[in-house]
C-alpha cells in the first residue's frame, strides 16, 4: 500500500505538498472576495437636480459678461457640468488693513465678483453627490470651468437641492 505523503513530501507521489496548500489558500481568498465585494453598494440608479453656485473672484466686466444664461457649463476636463441659470455681477471688493491697524473695505476699481448658479443632474453615491460620473459636487471645491465664450476659476459655494 502506498504511503498518502511519500518522503520526497509529495501528495500520493504526484502533487507537492505546498502546492495544494497555496491553491487552497488561493480558492479561500477567491471565496472571500467574491463574497464580501458589492460593486453597486453606496451607488444610487436615479438622477436628481441641484442648483450649486460658482463664485469668481476680481475679473473685468467684458469677462463677466461672457458668461450668460443658457450657456452650458464644462469643467476642465471635458464633464458637461450643467447649465448656466442665473449671473449675478457685483463690484468687486477687498479688505485693507490700515497703518493704525483698522480694516477698511474698498472696492476694486475695473474689477467684479459673479457668482454663477448653474442647473445640474446629480448622482448620489454614498453620500456624494457626482455630475456626470467624475466631477465631484462639493462645497469649497475650487476647480477651472469653461461655456462655449468663457474660461474661468471659480469656487462652489453654495448647493441647493431641488
């Protein structure tokens, strides 16, 4: 009768020892894998709407008015990130501090601030929210946006959900 592990450590004289061992350990973390994985957890199937705004800072006039109601909204690379709805331009304005140390606000001669609210369909994933699967909708995000007239660097804001 044949010995199960013969002296040169091989399984019925065929299989090696540590071979069957490194495919058993192989086939339980395949297992464990397999099992523990949920691609689609955290992923929602449904889109929804949210007005977010997009504040610039220190720009001329003929800038601002290139971006315009209606205009639809990329960002830098190339994510259609929603639609113009409202430009609110105001006077730019900025902080000086004083020889006597008193702050005083002044405005920026030729120079505005607009904030941009844009329309945009959103997903949610695991409490993000996503446009057009890559371009991450959050607050104090700063990123660089383009519409067919205009580039420009902004930062989010404010996020309204609808």
């Amino acid at each position: 009768m044949r010995k199960i592990i013969d002296d040169n450590g091989r399984l019925f004289g065929k299989i090696s020892v540590i071979d069957v061992m490194a495919v058993a350990l192989a086939a339980v973390l395949i297992f464990v894998a397999v099992t523990n994985y949920d691609i689609t957890s955290g992923l929602t199937t449904g889109t929804e709407t949210a007005l977010y705004t997009v504040t610039i800072k220190d720009i001329r006039l003929q800038n601002a008015e290139l971006i315009r109601a209606g205009d639809t909204v990329w960002s830098y690379t190339d994510a259609r990130v929603g639609v113009v709805r409202e430009v609110i331009i105001t006077p730019a304005e900025q902080r000086v501090t004083l020889i006597d140390g008193t702050i005083v606000v002044g405005s920026i001669e030729y120079k505005y601030d607009v904030d941009v609210i844009i329309e945009a369909q959103y997903t949610d994933s695991g409490g993000r929210m996503f446009i057009d699967r890559v371009f991450d909708l959050a607050v104090n995000r700063h990123d660089r946006f383009r519409t067919k007239y205009q580039i420009f660097s902004g930062t989010i804001t404010a996020i309204e959900l609808i």
